[in-house]
C-alpha cells in the first residue's frame, strides 16, 4: 500500500501544478462526464481542487468532504476524480475500499509503464 500512495503523492506533485491550464481536466467537468444537472463547471473544478489541496496538506476529512460533493456531480467518474478518491481512502488506511474504486473506474484504462 505505502508504494501505492508513494506513486500517487509523486505523481500530484507535477500534476497539482499543471490543473489550472488543463484542457483535459475542463472536458472531463464540461463534457460526456458530468450529470445533467445546474451546477457550473467551473465550481466543480475549484471543489475538485480544494479537494486535492486538502489531500496534500494531509487534511484528509476536509479532502473527502470536498471530494463526495464533486462526485455526486458526475454520471461518469473521471479518472482524474477516481484517482483522489482512491488517495485519500488508501492514506485513511481504507486499502479494500480503494481497491474496488480502482477496480470499478480505472480497469479501462492502459497502466502507465511506470507501473508495469
């Protein structure tokens, strides 16, 4: 589990930086993702952000607060939104739960060969 959450917080260093100017992370709030419902993008992604600040300054409850309030938002999980989910249960000691988001919404997705 340790090299797990290891990989996650290398990985959100780079990526925590890049969020802001992402086309990728904007689709993945405004596209075939989100649910038809009233609420802006744009909140979603501060939300998605604040989540993942929270995550880094190991303030987990504040983190799955934030988090729970931007995946309710969606009819399909982003990979992006999985990933924090999957962080926060692992750093929270949740190793079963993290494991079954990982299998539901990420066994689509081609490993990074990093992992391999």
């Amino acid at each position: 589990m340790s090299a797990a959450v290891k990989h996650l917080e290398q990985a959100w260093g780079s990526e925590a930086k890049d969020t802001a100017n992402d086309a990728k992370l904007t689709e993945y709030f405004d596209g075939e993702y989100l649910g038809k419902n009233n609420i802006d993008p744009h909140q979603l992604i501060l939300k998605y952000n604040l989540s993942v600040v929270y995550a880094l300054r190991q303030d987990f409850e504040k983190a799955q607060v934030s988090l729970d309030q931007v995946w309710n938002s969606f009819k399909k999980i982003p990979p992006r939104v999985a990933m924090v989910a999957i962080y926060l249960h692992l750093r929270q000691g949740n190793a079963k739960r993290a494991q079954d988001l990982a299998l539901k919404h990420l066994s689509l997705l081609d490993p990074p060969s990093t992992l391999v």
